[in-house]
C-alpha cells in the first residue's frame, strides 16, 4: 500500500502465527519465481505471490548472499498489488 513498513521480520512471523495456515484455510495462495540474477556469491530474486490469506498479492524482491555454501535472504522489499 501507501504506508511504508521497516523493520525485522519478527512481526510478520507473529501475525502469521494467529492465523490457521493457508492450506488449512482453503486460499488460493499461489507463489512464482519470476527472475534469479546471481552474480559470484550475491543474488536477487523476484517472487510474486497471489491469494496471500485470500485477498492479499505482493510483488517481493529479495537479496540474498552466499555464506559458508549456503544462500541466505539478507533483506526483502515488498510491494501489495
């Protein structure tokens, strides 16, 4: 939306946790990887997501850095859409 959102991710892992999962619920929830760039030990990713507890889709982008052999997400901007 129009507010702006920073912070950890400790808030949005508390929400999920009031609600009964998605598949529980029935949502359409869908999820796609529309774009990987990677470039030595660093990448970025596009990840569209629809149907998010029903009604909600977000176009998120992530960044991620490739620490002891394992890729990890060092941080997300999101858009809902």
């Amino acid at each position: 939306g129009d507010e702006l959102m920073v912070g950890t991710p400790e808030p949005f892992f508390s929400d999920l946790g009031g609600h009964p999962s998605m598949a529980e619920s029935g949502a359409p929830y869908k999820a796609a990887i529309e774009d990987v760039h990677v470039a030595g030990r660093i990448a970025s990713a596009r990840v569209e997501e629809s149907g998010f507890f029903e009604a909600t889709s977000f176009v998120n982008y992530f960044h991620l850095l490739k620490v002891e052999g394992e890729w990890k997400i060092v941080s997300k901007a999101f858009q809902t859409v």
